[in-house]
C-alpha cells in the first residue's frame, strides 16, 4: 500500500502507550490499533487533529506516501 502509517514511531517517540492514546483522543484502543498496524481505510480529520494535538507532530509524521515499485 502506498501510504504508511508511521503511529507506532511516533508513539514510541514521545513514549505514549496505545490505552494512553487511546483514552486521551476519545476513540477505543480498538481502532486506534487498526490504524496503528496500517489496516485502517481511512481516517477522520479530526481523528488525525487529535493525535496531531496529543503527539506534537505533524500529519506528516504520522502518513508517508511511498509509491508502488
């Protein structure tokens, strides 16, 4: 797939755990972990605002777009 999603570097970063992210933007750990492992289809702005907000990051730091080979 093209767009990685890089949550779990940035997590690690800033030494956030995925219950902690979790609680703190108000989605389950559920979903969160689906976005996390790269499954999600899509994601909600303000759902990336949110982790934007609590990670001190930039969009770009959490999706990357690497074209196909």
């Amino acid at each position: 797939m093209p767009i990685v999603v890089n949550l779990d570097v940035m997590m690690a970063k800033r030494k956030k755990r995925l219950n902690e992210l979790a609680s703190a933007i108000g989605i389950t750990e559920a979903n969160l972990s689906i976005l996390k492992t790269g499954k999600a289809k899509a994601v909600r702005f303000s759902t990336l605002q949110a982790i934007c907000r609590e990670l001190n990051c930039q969009p770009g730091d959490l999706l990357t777009f690497e074209p196909d080979k």
